[in-house]
C-alpha cells in the first residue's frame, strides 16, 4: 500500500496513528475536543488496528469494488515545507485483494480541515519528561520526519489457499525515526546543537501543528545527532543555514508517541 503525499486533515489521522503506533487508542474528552495520545512502546505489542480499504470504480452504469482486509503501515512521513500545507506519506501491506466485497454502508464524514505549515513549531530539550518545554522560534525553515515502525508481513506454511501474509510481525531491525531540521540558526542555539552533536547527547523533540478550535498534532521523538558536527548549507538573505539530521534513540523507556486532537470521537476516523 502506498499514500502519496496528501495534505495532513487533524480529522483523519486516528485512523493512521492506530494502525501504525499503537492500536485501541480510545479518545477522552468534551462532546466537541477529543485527545487521542499513541504511546510506542519498546515492550510491548502495539496491537495495532487493522483496516480494511475499499476502492469502487464506475463507469456509469456499472461499479468495480476492490476490498484489501487486514491493511497495516509500517512508514509514515511528514513534511513541512514553505508555502505548502503540512504533508504526510505512508506505505504498508495488507492481505489479498477481494473483489466481491459489500462495501460498509452510508458514512458520515467529519468537516475536515487542512493543517497549516505555517502553524508548525519545533521544540528541543534534553529529557522526555521535559518534551515541548522549549520552543525553536525564528530559525526553524522546514523539516522532515520519517518513521518506520518495524511491522512486516509474515507468511508461514499453514496451508493457505491465498498466498498472502499470515500475520505480521515486529523487527526491530526496521524501527527508526529519522529527522532532518532546516534552520537559520542563531549563535546560542547554534553552540547548544553543535556541542549536543559532539557529546551524543539526547535530545527531545516535539513537533506541533495547531488549528482551530483546539486542534492540535504532537510528534514527541528521542533522538541524537547522526554525526558529532553540524552541516552549514550556505546562506540565505544574509542568514546562514545549517542541517540538522537526527536519529532515533531512547532512555530505555521512550521512543515515539503521537497526541491527535480533534472533533471526531470515531475509532476509525468517521463521525
């Protein structure tokens, strides 16, 4: 399964975040504010949702459904970029495509609304307990998360007619989150990085996007320095650029997590 990138909608992600991060995620909140919080944890299964993807094609007269059962992603990206609505991409599998599928009946569609890059703010501190306590302002030109959560289809020889996966498995070997920061840096913040990059010291990040009534995404990341310096890309207006490229890392308790907030208290996104 490939998204490409499309536009991120706040309406929409819980049904992504469950089949990627963590699954059975209820939503407390008022009639109309729902927080929805996806914790990774490194211990535990994440029992993630499955899905079911149906397509229908018409030629007027006549439909051509297609259903894909027990659809996961296993990559998710987000980007933000100048002049451009926050974006996000996945990639996963499912099982094998059935084309005489009952599509679900009649849904009600959430009023969505588009999340603004240039809403988007970076924190950076030193522990996750102090996650979006310090906020990067005025240097922060675009950035980059890729994540990868090790999930993958697994075929044993269980005699199965369909030749498709049996059940999905977790490697750890494909776990990563990787980050890459644009940024016009000034002096302070500059010798704060570099020295973080010489040390290997942790860093926690939040990236956070805001709308409207109290709409909110959260990406809360453990991570350090890929190399022990920082990358200078040259100037802009005057101002230099630097590259900040990130890994994933951990204190042996956190890694990723993920807090949705919105109006539409659906499991699978659908009021």
């Amino acid at each position: 399964l490939t998204i490409p990138d499309t536009p991120v909608y706040y309406e929409q992600l819980q049904t992504f975040f469950g089949s990627f991060i963590k699954g059975a995620v209820a939503a407390p909140g008022a009639p109309s504010v729902y927080t929805w919080t996806y914790t990774r944890s490194l211990t535990a299964d994440p029992a993630l949702d499955y899905l079911t993807i149906e397509r229908r094609a018409k030629d007027f007269s006549t439909n051509e459904d297609m259903e894909v059962p027990a659809c996961l992603f296993n990559q998710m990206t987000f980007k933000y970029a100048e002049g451009s609505p926050l974006l996000f991409a996945a990639q996963g599998f499912g099982r094998k495509a059935d084309d005489s599928s009952t599509f679900t009946a009649a849904q009600t569609m959430p009023t969505p609304e588009i999340a603004p890059s240039a809403m988007s703010s970076v924190y950076i501190d030193t522990t996750w307990a102090g996650i979006g306590g310090t906020q990067i302002t005025s240097q922060i030109i675009g950035w980059d998360l890729t994540m990868n959560n090790g999930a993958m289809p697994q075929m044993t020889a269980d005699g199965r007619a369909d030749l498709d996966y049996t059940l999905p498995i977790h490697n750890p070997d494909n776990m990563s989150l990787d980050l890459k920061l644009t940024c016009l840096m000034d002096p302070t913040r500059f010798a704060t990085e570099r020295d973080a990059a010489k040390a290997g010291t942790l860093r926690a990040i939040q990236l956070k996007v805001t709308g409207t009534a109290s709409r909110s995404l959260k990406l809360n990341g453990l991570f350090k320095y890929t190399k022990p310096g920082i990358l200078m890309l040259g100037e802009q207006n005057g101002q230099i650029m630097v590259s900040l490229e990130l890994e994933e890392a951990t204190d042996a308790t956190n890694w990723l997590e993920a807090i949705l907030v919105n109006a539409t208290n659906a499991a699978d996104g659908v009021a």
